[in-house]
C-alpha cells in the first residue's frame, strides 16, 4: 500500500481535474487519497442506483413499527408500498 499521507500538507483539489477532482470535492480529499492508496487507480467501478436496496430493506424490518410508515417513506425515498413489500417478505439470511 502507498503511503500518501504527505498529500494532506498541500491544498490537493486545485491540482486535479475530472473524477479525482469530483471525489476529492464531494467526499473530501482524505476518501482520494485512501482510494489511490489502495490501488483503485486502475479499476473502473459503477454505483448502481438501487446499492443501498438490501439496506433499506434491513432498516424498514428493525425499525418499522406500524405507526411510522410515512417517516420511513420520507426518509428512505421510497413508496408506502415498498415498505409493505418488504415487512411482508420472508426473511433471507443466505443472501
């Protein structure tokens, strides 16, 4: 693993352009170097849309409580019937 840490003494986003400039500006430039220094330079990867589906669901199932299906809606961006959807499916631990 490269060690980066002399990155944090210099302003770092002025110097970049493209997708590590993008990262560095909405996540900050400690979640850059972190990705370089762990050799995400040469991997092209994708976020799908629906990443955080599973989770959502895991959330709805602890949290759900009969009374604040619309809180859940608001908060989770999804529909009262996803959140029905998903109370209402067996539960699957081999996933």
């Amino acid at each position: 693993m490269l060690n980066l840490t002399w990155l944090n003494d210099i302003d770092l986003i002025p110097t970049l352009q493209g997708d590590p400039k993008a990262i560095a500006e909405t996540c900050g430039s400690e979640t850059l170097i972190k990705l370089i220094e762990n050799d995400f330079t040469k991997m092209k990867f994708y976020i799908p849309a629906n990443a955080l589906d599973d989770a959502k669901k895991m959330y709805v199932r602890k949290f759900y409580d009969g009374k604040n299906l619309k809180t859940l809606c608001r908060m989770l961006k999804v529909s009262d019937s996803q959140i029905y959807k998903w109370i209402s499916e067996p539960m699957n631990p081999t996933k």
